[in-house]
C-alpha cells in the first residue's frame, strides 16, 4: 500500500538528463595554462586495476578516471549521468537506465548494455573474489545468493532489454541506486578484452576502459601515468591531458614533494602541522569533511561492558573539542553521533549531553559508574594499530579517563590485520575503529551497529532498532525512511555500543594553479576530468 | 681457491633452505592474515581467494608447492598486488635499490679509504679531526632526520634536485638518495679505516720497513694498506646488504621504488610470497657477499689460504 502511493513521486523524481555534459564549468574569465598536465600523489599503491577486485581509497580514485559507470559524481559529490544518459524507477525494485549511443570504449567498441551485465555478474561472481562483492551486490536481486556461491551469476537481477537499454532489480527497494551505480565496480567490462589477456588485461596496452582517460604507464610502486581518452563521449570538456598518479606513503616526503613542485597535489596531510601549514600557506591548504567516522569499539559482550551505563559514563567524558582542536589538529569535527554530517537517509543523532559543561558531564559519569559499582582504579585493555595518529587519540582518551574517572586504559598496540582480525573475532575490550562509507546513504553506517552484520564489531543488538531499520530501510518515500532510520540510529545510540570521536576530513595541500576541487565532495570521488589547470 | 668457491656454494643451499623454511613458518605463525581487513569478505570470496593462493591446503603441501615453483625461478602471485607476480615485483625494485646502494657503496669505499688514511696518518691534525666529526655526526644523526634536511636545503630552498621519486635511472633523482647512503656509509668505513690503519702503523713490520728508509707513500700503500683494509672489508659486506636491500629510511624519504619499502609493505599485508621472494633474494646476495669477502681476505693477507 505504502509502496503504491508513493510510486507517483518515484515517477517525478524520474530523471532525463538527455545529452547533458557535466565536466569542469570553467568559472568565467578563466584563463587555462597551455599545458593541462597534473600530478598528484595518491597515498599508497594501488592493490589492482581491476575494477572488480579493488578495494582501497587509492586503486578508485585512478579507477573513477579510467571507468566509468552508469552516473557518475561531480565535483560537488552530486550524482550526474556517465554512460546512461537518463534512468527511471519503474517500480519499487526495477530501475531501467537508457544508455547513451555514442559511449565507447577506449578501443573505439560502442558500449552496450550487455557489457554492463557481463561487469556487474563478473563482479559479483565469487570466482572474481572481490572484496566488494558482498557489500555492493546485496542490493541487487539474488545478489546476495550469487556472492555466497548459492546462485549462478546469471540469477543476478541485471538485465539487457535492448542494446541500450539495462534494467536493474534490486532486493529491496533502493532509494539510492542511481548513486550506487557511479562506482566503477558496477561498470561496465570489456569482455574480449579480459578474455584475452586473463589477469593483465590491466596492464598499460591491453587495458580497454571507458573513462576520461586511458592507462598509458604503470611502474609499479613508482608511478601511474594516464592520458585523455579521445574515444571519451564527453572529451570535448575534458581539460587535463596527462594525470601522474604518485604512490607516496610517507606524508612528511609528500608535503616536501609538493614544497619543491614534484607535485601539485598532496594525498593527505599528517597529523600535528595543520595550523602551521595553514598559516604558511593559506590559499593552498584545503580541507573538507568527508562522510567517516573515527570511533572505538567496546567488547558488548565482554563482563566489563555488560552494563550501558559503564559504557555511557567512558564516552561522556572525552572531551571531543580539545580532541579535535589540539590533538589530532588537523581540522577533524568533533562527533557525537554515528551518523556524520553530510550523510543522506538518516541526521545526525548527537547526544543530548554533548552540549553540557564538562564538570557537569564528569559528575553524571562519575555517578554512572557508581551505580554500576565500577570502581576509580579499574583497568580495562585498549587495542589500536601502531600508527603515530591513533597513538596521539588513545593517549589523550587515557589520560581523560584517568584523570576524570580514575579509569585506567592499558593500551596494546599491534599490526593492522593483527586488529582487523581480533576486532571480528571480538577478542578485545576496546578497539580503535573507523570507517570511510562505501556509499552515500546512512546504511553504510548502520551496517557497524546493526544486528548480524558481518561488519558489527561491537557485537550488540538493538532488536527493536533492527526492527525498525528493516522496517525502514525498503521504504519508497524518502521523508519517512529517513525519520525511521534517524530514530533506529538513536535507539543503537543510546546503548553505546561504540564511542563516536571524529568525523574525518581530508586536508590536503593543493596548488592554487589547480580548477575543479571543490571541498564539498563528501565522499572525496573526485574525478580528473573535473580538474584543470589554471594559467600561472 | 676454486674447490673453496665451490664448496662454499654447494654449502650455500642448505643455509638458503632453512632460511626459507624458518620464515614460512614464522610467516604463518603471525597472527593476522592476508585477507584480514575492515571489510569482512563473505565465506565464499574468501574461500575462492585461498584456493587461489592454495591456502586452502595443509601447510605442508603449500611448503612443498611453493618449493616446486622456486626451483623453477617463480616466487608466486603477490597476495597484495593482484596484477603482479612477485617476480614482476623484484625485477622492477631490484634495480633500483642495486643502482642506489651499489653506486652509494663504491662511492662510500673510495671516500671512506682515502678520508680514513688521511686521518691516521694526521692523527689529532684538523683532517683528523674533521673525519671523526663526519665519522660521528653520520652515525649520531640517523638517516630519517639527515635525509629531510638535504630536501630542504637542495630541493626546496636551493631547487637543485628534486624532493623524490624515480624518473628511470635519471641522474638527478638518484644523488639525494646516493649522497644520504654514502654519508651514512662513510662514517662507518672512515672510523674503521682509520682506527685500523692507525693500529697497523704501530706494528714492527712497518718499524721495519721505515728503518730500512722506506718514504712514508710506500710504507702505507705496500705494507701497511693491505693489513689495514681487512676490517674494512669485514664490514663492506652487511654494509652492501643494507643498503642495498634495508635503505627503506632512504626508500621512504624520498619516496624510491625499492626493495626495502617493498618488504616492509610485503609483511604488513602478510603478502607471504613477496617476504618469502625477497627473503630469498636477500639470502642469496648476503651469501654472495659474505663469500666475496672471504676471499678478499684471501688476497689481502697471505697468511690466509683456502
């Protein structure tokens, strides 16, 4: 019933951006600097090419400019047509994307809807192993079965009506699919290609995308180099000839780097020299907000956290100012919440307390513990990856609790997948944690908290938050999913299964000769075909 | 002296092969595993992503395959760079830390010799002194602050060289990095040469060959050199191996695409076959030089004979 009456309003979302070209608006009396080329450094090296099987923040960052999707986002992380020129709901779990005729790839083969259905079952496909298979197709009919090996990729609700026309079934309803859609891992896929060459059909010269640009180079560990695509149906408006991808791990040698001119573009900057760099160099430091949460983990089902308001009592009284103005310094929001500003299908549910006075938080943690008979001495084990940055955090957390509460946290610091692997098997107390989301909608997050989610490292269970969620969660009419999602993460809230810090951002050093960064991309996707460079 | 260089070979393998076999083990006794992250897989990727890397298997068998592909000169599929082998890998670092270190170790030899005479023949003069300066400030100041102060000097401030990175063995890259080794190296070598040399022109073979009226340049290039340089070249060789393989401080400031980054890497993602590869790489050339250097002794004093 609820499904019927909003139908009328999924028609008037329907989109028709026929045509419409969305690279860098130049602002005007814009004056471009003969040669368009950029180099950027990239973080870490990328663990594939292969859209199906990557993973990190780096490998997709090089993949949103060698592939595209069926959207796209633009530099202000607004979703806008790529390989489908428009797209329509035509009931609550069929989406029908109308592809654009003069999309090709890069060898020049027009792209048809059958190279999106060979990509998207190539992806979910447990024999493709990607670690994404799971988490993107779970929204797709049978998805689920298919990446747990239950169902023949085949089964996958990704249809080809015609050559250019692709429809998609979904589970459920999802509200956010055109959104879901922009990432390369539901691209589409050369087929000849990948048959030929097997697993180097990523390598420079074999590779056939359908991106801005092409792979012309790849050193491993030392650079990734890639060139405007001329067969790009939007090349016209694509500025950028040659994009440099630099691996470089080491954020101090990045700054340097970019101080000498190697580079026009740093990956992220290191904790502790925000304010300094901001002073030195005011036009260039950029920073922007990013939809991720830094948070800790409790153990709910260790003795020690049994009880909510031991729990509630620990998290009051971090003070999440001073975290976030001296000692990771580097222009990080505080959070009270799971849900972080900028996040669609859910608010932010800060804490009623988070506006008190500290003395007045101190005495109603010191008061909690009381009636759940923790005494000042107590210790509990505190486990992070050994990381100068998340040193920084337990340190300043220990020494709030200690000199608060009286509370002493006996920290143990170890490798990342020595953590990753204690935190899903739950053999800690308190875990550092945090998560970047994987797509722009409050489920993402929710995933952390929610029952049975493979993803929950907290091990709590709100049943009636569960139950409202997947009440919520299938609803067609965005006003009431997102008071019933809002309303389920305050409810899981409440418990404290984790402790909220710091919403993440990303100061980065970029050269004012650099168009096109934005600083309103939630999710950091920017793409090079949005980028120019200014006359200088 | 060709009996010995073959023995010493043949004895080489079973050295390589527990090597291989001690860090196997250790490697898969490390908690955490190549496919732990935030992100749990779901059973069945997980399932098809160890039968690709055959540790589905009992370790045993995994071991024996393992060796299977060794001996046939492959080093297997990186577990974290899924479009390269680890022989793709090495064949693309190894370049670049033998470039690096090689030209850094000859440069070192050549400077550190020379700088350490000079300072042992001048004991307590003001070369002597400004050796055991360098001597002291190379091995005080480590290398993660030395390596930033030349960037801010040459490459920011001045603009004579670049900050980092790896243009296809183009010079300019490579003198930072060649110049922080070297300095690093000559504190070593020098410190050595000089304090050996020093010890050598006490002997009573050169009170000999002075009482017979020798001039000083013969005394110190015919007899008194060839003694000297045995210590030396006893520490050229775990000298060569680290800077060679281990300069990952070097690596790192100015952002090289070498060995040493590539292991450290390598044992954070638990990529098991790229630290084994290099593992073997690193025992192999660690043998080889350790046999180079036996008979440099060889040549350097007759009494030695093999």
């Amino acid at each position: 019933m609820q499904l019927r009456i909003h139908l009328t309003a999924i028609a008037a979302l329907t989109l028709a951006l026929a045509g419409a070209s969305h690279a860098a608006d130049l602002p005007p009396g814009t004056q471009l600097h003969p040669t368009q080329t950029f180099v950027r450094s990239n973080g870490s090296e990328p663990e594939s090419m292969d859209p199906a099987v990557a993973e990190t923040v780096p490998a997709n960052q090089i993949l949103r400019d060698l592939f595209e999707g069926l959207t796209a986002t633009d530099t202000t992380g607004k979703t806008v047509p790529g390989v489908a020129e428009s797209w329509k709901q035509t009931n609550p779990t069929t989406w029908v994307f109308k592809l654009r005729t003069n999309a090709k790839f890069s060898n020049g083969d027009p792209i048809v809807a059958e190279d999106f259905v060979y990509g998207i079952r190539r992806f979910v496909d447990p024999k493709t192993a990607s670690p994404y298979a799971a988490t993107f197709g779970v929204f797709l009919l049978n998805g689920l079965e298919v990446a747990q090996g239950k169902k023949p990729p085949t089964e996958l609700g990704v249809k080809a009506l015609d050559k250019y026309t692709l429809e998609i079934k979904t589970q459920d309803p999802v509200l956010f699919l055109p959104e879901l859609v922009a990432n390369t891992q539901l691209g589409p896929v050369h087929k000849a290609t990948v048959e030929k060459w097997g697993k180097d059909w990523v390598k420079p010269g074999n590779m056939v995308g359908n991106g801005a640009f092409v792979l012309k180079d790849w050193q491993v560990n030392n650079r990734i180099v890639v060139e405007k695509n001329p067969q790009y149906w939007d090349a016209a408006n694509v500025r950028l000839t040659k994009v440099t991808y630099l691996p470089i791990e080491d954020q101090f040698a990045d700054i340097k780097l970019w101080e000498s001119g190697e580079t026009d573009y740093v990956y992220q900057m290191p904790p502790g020299v925000f304010d300094k760099y901001k002073a030195q160099y005011p036009k260039e430091l950029r920073n922007q907000a990013i939809i991720g949460v830094r948070y800790y983990d409790y153990q709910t089902k260790d003795p020690a956290f049994k009880d909510v308001r031991v729990r509630k009592a620990l998290s009051m009284v971090i003070d999440r100012e001073i975290l976030s103005k001296r000692v990771t310094a580097d222009g990080q929001p505080p959070a009270y919440s799971l849900i972080v500003n900028g996040v669609v299908g859910a608010d932010p549910t800060p804490y009623e307390w988070s506006t008190w006075p500290m003395d007045k938080k101190v005495a109603e943690a010191k008061k909690l513990l009381e009636q759940a008979g923790v005494k000042p001495g107590t210790k509990y084990s505190f486990s992070y990856n050994t990381s100068e940055y998340h040193k920084k955090m337990a340190v300043f957390v220990a020494s709030e609790w200690k000199t608060k509460l009286g509370i002493i946290m006996e920290t143990e610091t170890m490798e990342f997948k020595v953590l990753a692997k204690k935190r899903h098997d739950g053999s800690f107390q308190i875990a550092r944690n945090g998560w970047l989301a994987d797509y722009n909608d409050a489920t993402t997050f929710l995933a952390l908290v929610r029952c049975d989610s493979d993803q929950n490292t907290n091990f709590h269970c709100n049943r009636e938050a569960e139950a409202l969620i997947q009440k919520g969660n299938p609803l067609t009419d965005p006003a009431k999913r997102k008071t019933l999602l809002t309303q389920a993460s305050k409810m899981i809230l409440d418990d404290y299964p984790i402790i909220p810090l710091v919403q993440y951002s990303l100061p980065r050093l970029i050269k004012s000769y650099v168009g096109g960064y934005s600083e309103l991309n939630p999710q950091d996707h920017y793409r090079s075909k949005d980028f120019y460079i200014i006359k200088h | 002296m060709w009996t010995y260089t073959l023995r010493r070979v043949f004895a080489a393998i079973p050295t390589v092969l527990v090597v291989i076999t001690v860090c196997y083990l250790l490697l898969h006794a490390t908690p955490g595993g190549p496919f732990d992250s935030d992100r749990k897989v779901s059973a069945a990727v997980l399932a098809n992503l160890e039968a690709k890397y055959h540790l589905d298997l009992p370790l045993w068998q995994q071991y024996l395959l393992y060796l299977k592909g060794l001996l046939q000169g492959d080093l297997g599929a990186s577990f974290r760079y899924a479009d390269w082998s680890v022989n793709d890998l090495v064949a693309a670092a190894l370049p670049v830390s033998l470039s690096i270190g090689g030209i850094a170790m000859v440069i070192s030899v050549l400077v550190g010799v020379s700088l350490g005479i000079f300072a042992a023949l001048r004991q307590n003069s003001v070369i002597d002194h400004f050796v055991m300066l360098l001597g002291n400030v190379g091995s005080a100041v480590p290398s993660f602050v030395l390596g930033p102060v030349m960037i801010i000097i040459f490459a920011i401030a001045l603009k004579w060289l670049p900050a980092g990175g790896w243009h296809d063995f183009e010079f300019r890259f490579m003198i930072l990095p060649i110049a922080l080794l070297t300095i690093i190296n000559v504190s070593t070598i020098g410190r050595v040469m000089r304090g050996s040399l020093i010890e050598v022109m006490h002997s009573n073979f050169i009170r000999t060959a002075r009482a017979k009226g020798l001039p000083t340049r013969v005394v110190v290039l015919r007899h008194a050199l060839k003694p000297a340089l045995l210590p030396v070249v006893s520490v050229l060789g775990p000298l060569a191996i680290s800077s060679i393989t281990a300069a990952l401080v070097t690596e790192t400031v100015f952002s090289l695409p070498g060995l040493g980054k590539l292991i450290v890497n390598g044992a954070g993602n638990r990529d098991y076959t790229l630290v084994l590869g290099l593992v073997v790489l690193i025992t192999v050339l660690t043998v080889t030089l350790n046999l180079l250097v036996d008979l440099a002794y060889a040549w350097l004093d007759p009494k030695i004979r093999y």
